[in-house]
C-alpha cells in the first residue's frame, strides 16, 4: 500500500511453556484404560480452566490447559486446537497460532474457523499465496467469515484486481456494517482504482464509525492532496502530526503531481517548521528548483499564489462534493490498509 512517510527524497517447532505441540499431538496413544475412563472428565476439566483463564486475560495459564486437555486425548480434539490457535493470536505468535490452525484443517478440514485462523495467520506472516486456499474454503464453508472476506479483498487489491476486492469488502461490511477498518479498506481500493470522489465518501464513513481510526483519516487526507488542496491537506494532517511532518508530506505529493509552486512552498515551510526536516526538505527543494528552472519559472512563490500553477492535474470529484461531508478535523499519513483482524 501507499506511503506518505516513508522515504521523502523519496520456528521450527511450536512450543508452548516447554510443551511441544507435535509431541501433544501424539500423546496419549500409551494411556491405560482407566485413564481412558478418566478422560472426559479430566478434559472437560482442563478445557473450562483454559477458558477460564483465557476470559482473565492469563493467557500462559490458558494455553497449559488446552495443551493438558490434548494430552488426555486418544483422539485430538479440533476445537481445542482451536482455542490454542486463537488464544496465539490473541498475544500476536503468529507462527504457533498457524501451527494450531493446521491441526484444526487437517482434523477436520470442514471447520471453518480453522481455515480462516490458518489463512490469517499466514496473511500475518506475509505469505499471501499460501493464505489464499484457506481463506477460500473458509468463506465456502462460511458465507460470512467477514475477516476472510476483508484479507481476500486485500489479496485482490495486491494483485490489482479492484472489482474483486471491492465485492469482498462490500460482503464483509454487510456481515459487520460497525468496522471501520472494512470501510478503510473498502475506500482504499476504490483509491487504487481511480474512483477518488467514492473513495473520500469511504474514508469518511470510517471515521464515521470511529472517529479514533487514524488509517482512514489518512487516507482521506490522501485524496485531498491527489486533488491538489494543498492547503486543506495540511491542515487535515496537523490533526494527525506536527505541521512540519504534513507540509513535508504535502509538498512531496506537490512535487509528484507537478505542482512545483505548491511543492516549493510547502517544502520551505517544512524546513522553516523544523530541523527534522531541513536536510531532506532542502533536498526535495533542490530538486523542485532544479524542474522550475527548466520549465522557464521563477522560484520564491509567495504564499497569495499557492495553488495557482497546477500542471497538468487530472480532474477528479469536485471540491463541493468533498468538503460537503468532512468536519473539522482531518489528517492525512498515507498510511495504507493492510491491516487484517
């Protein structure tokens, strides 16, 4: 995805608590039979102490549970794989929650939550091509795994196949109308797509649903700067960082969008605001200078003139249509929208 902050010049095996899970697996096979008696009993036990200590936020404890029911076990239960896979994900070990997940599908490959936490986890772990198949066979299984659905939309905008994703994130927000991180993704697209007027529409839907989701601010400001409302840009992105960090990120955009005026006041302002950006401001000026030079334009714009050499601008959603449904208080970073719950 786009970035307005990056550069401006422009285990092997899964063990849990000294248990290893593969050796769990297994376990069991050597029991007696009044331990096989014993076994229901004992598993239920150890299952609910998981649960319990999941609910409480003890989460080693959770896993120590749900690893002893599995070793009371002749036969692995998938749902308590389950539980381990989503209790890894929960504390971020991406690695052993796809590790959980795997036993699930391959216990039973018609559970659905063990498909979608597989294909999740391997989106987490940036291997897209391998998430693909299980995040497919979750939605056939499930209609309406919406975060499936969201990280196929992902994998459909990487591969630039926009009206796919764009399908895949309408489903998703139907299953779940609340998530503003599917609103996000859903405006992104249509970003990449070309269509900036529904785009905005997007971005601030998500901000709608939650006035605290940076990402989608972003993106919003994003867009504002693709139009070349350099000076809304700015402002909206002071409400997201310092006013050196969105004339910087502004007046680069400027500069790609061949408004050299623009780019040259904004980076000038920028290198003024702080010594953070003095060097690659002055760089980015030099640059800018350099073009203005060979265009036959005059450097030191003032202020009264920003925004009047617009060169070769596409034309986009008008500034009525935009501004119409934003409120005070936008920022812009660029960020992008990756991210898959």
């Amino acid at each position: 995805m786009m970035s307005m902050t990056g550069k401006i010049i422009v285990s092997a095996s899964f063990v849990i608590l000294g248990m290893s899970l593969s050796g769990c697996a297994t376990m069991g096979a050597s029991t007696t039979e009044s331990a096989h008696a014993e076994e229901p009993a004992s598993v239920e036990a150890s299952v609910l102490a998981g649960d319990r200590a999941a609910r409480a936020g003890d989460y080693e404890a959770a896993l120590t549970s749900y690893l002893l029911a599995i070793d009371s076990q002749e036969t692995p239960d998938p749902e308590i794989w389950f539980r381990v896979g989503a209790v890894c994900t929960h504390i971020g070990k991406d690695e052993k929650a796809l590790q959980a997940y795997l036993q699930v599908v391959a216990l039973n490959p018609d559970h659905a939550g063990g498909q979608e936490g597989a294909g999740l986890a391997y989106m987490n772990l940036k291997a897209g091509n391998q998430a693909r198949p299980y995040l497919v066979a979750a939605v056939t299984l499930d209609p309406r795994r919406w975060r499936a659905h969201n990280a196929l939309g992902i994998l459909a905008d990487r591969r630039e196949e926009y009206s796919a994703a764009i399908v895949h994130y309408e489903t998703a927000l139907e299953i779940n109308p609340a998530s503003p991180m599917i609103m996000n993704n859903l405006g992104y697209s249509r970003y990449l797509s070309g269509d900036l007027d529904q785009s905005a529409r997007d971005f601030y839907q998500a901000t709608q649903l939650d006035a605290g989701y940076t990402p989608a601010w972003s993106n919003l400001g994003l867009v504002y700067a693709r139009q070349g409302w350099y000076t809304d840009a700015v402002n909206i992105l002071s409400r997201a960082t310092d006013k050196s960090t969105a004339s910087n990120n502004v007046g680069y955009i400027a500069l790609q969008n061949g408004d050299l005026a623009d780019a040259e006041q904004l980076l000038s302002e920028a290198a003024r605001l702080s010594p953070t950006y003095y060097q690659s401001a002055h760089q980015n000026l030099e640059l800018v200078r350099a073009r203005m030079r060979s265009e036959g334009m005059s450097s030191g714009i003032s202020p009264e003139t920003l925004g009047a050499t617009r060169i070769g601008f596409a034309a986009g959603p008008s500034r009525k249509d935009v501004r119409a449904m934003n409120a005070p208080g936008l920022n812009v970073g660029g960020a992008g929208s990756v991210d898959a719950e």
